[in-house]
C-alpha cells in the first residue's frame, strides 16, 4: 500500500485523495507515511483540516509527514482555511498547530489574522500566534508587536513577544536601520 502511494503522490493521481486520507488513519506507520505525503501532493484545502489534526494528534514520523504535507499543500484557499482552524473556538492545540501550519507555508498574507490572534484569551493559542510572527511579521508590523508588549502582563508571553520583535528586526537588511523601528514605535508608548 505505501509503494502503490508513493507511485500515485508522484503521478499527481488526484483520483487517490480519498483513498490517502482513509489510509491516513491505517495503525500501519509507513502506510499512514505514505498516504499522509501523496496528499500533501495530490490534496488542496478540503484536506487542510484532516492533515492539521494528524499533525497536531499524530507521534513521530506521522507527525512529521503530516506537518510537512500542510506546509506544501497546493490551493489559493489553504492559508484561508488554516487561518478559520486557527481562529475556531475549541481545541487549542489543534488552533496551534494550524498557526504552526501558518508559518511552516510562510503564509505571510494572514499575519493580520495572526497578529489577532497574539490576543486570544488562550494562552496557548495566543503564546503560538506570536511564535508563528517570528516568520510571518514584517517590519510595519513592529509597532503593534510593541503594543501588544504593552498590554501584556505575562512574564512568558512578554519574552515571547520580545523574541517576536528581534527577529523581525533582524531581518532588515539595513543593519545600522534594525533599530529604528523599535526606538520609533517606543516613543509613542505612553508609561502605564
């Protein structure tokens, strides 16, 4: 069965989508492997939410096949459906791993959804958002990441927002310019 997905994954076979996402489930670890990377291949976003959930339920090399599948899946729809998992009131660890998902695509379209998501009520969910900007954020997103800084009381979440801030700052080519934008977005901070 795994050689017979691999061969159809490589053909490009979309035929095969529901027998992969079936064999996606089998206890067989190569099997689900299999199936699990001919749908990163040959699915699009109807089966964004099943690989989502092997990536955030599955051990191992499923996980792994399963978060590699999201992150190559085809579809202009993709990023829009992993961004409605990601905002769904429910699991957190499954909204998690759809903003993991987001970041792995380097989905930088949704970072406004993302950076709403820096303030969910979840800590989880909010934690993970802000972890997934680190990719996603661009500079002209600075002055809301420092913002959020700001009202956040959390210890952890503050470091986390911080870490957030370096590395999109880090990414400016201009070296000597990589702290404008902090220094600027500081100055209108009011002290609380």
């Amino acid at each position: 069965q795994a050689a017979l997905l691999n061969v159809l994954g490589a053909r490009g076979d979309k035929s095969a989508v529901d027998a992969a996402k079936g064999l996606g489930e089998s206890e067989d670890n190569a099997v689900a492997v299999a199936a699990l990377r001919a749908l990163g291949k040959l699915g699009d976003e109807a089966v964004a939410p099943f690989l989502v959930a092997k990536a955030n339920s599955g051990k191992g090399d499923v996980k792994t096949a399963a978060q590699e599948a999201v992150a190559v899946l085809c579809g202009d729809k993709v990023d829009g459906v992993l961004v409605d998992l990601a905002k769904k009131d429910g699991d957190a660890e499954l909204r998690a791993q759809a903003l993991r998902s987001l970041a792995d695509r380097r989905a930088i379209e949704s970072r406004g959804a993302v950076l709403q998501l820096a303030s969910d009520k979840d800590e989880t969910v909010a934690s993970e958002a802000v972890k997934s900007l680190r990719v996603l954020a661009r500079s002209d997103d600075v002055p809301a990441l420092i913002a959020l800084l700001n009202g956040t009381k959390d210890g952890a979440q503050q470091d986390n927002i911080s870490r957030t801030i370096v590395a999109v700052c880090e990414r400016n080519p201009n070296v000597d310019a990589r702290a404008d934008l902090p220094i600027a977005a500081l100055d209108t901070v009011s002290d609380p």
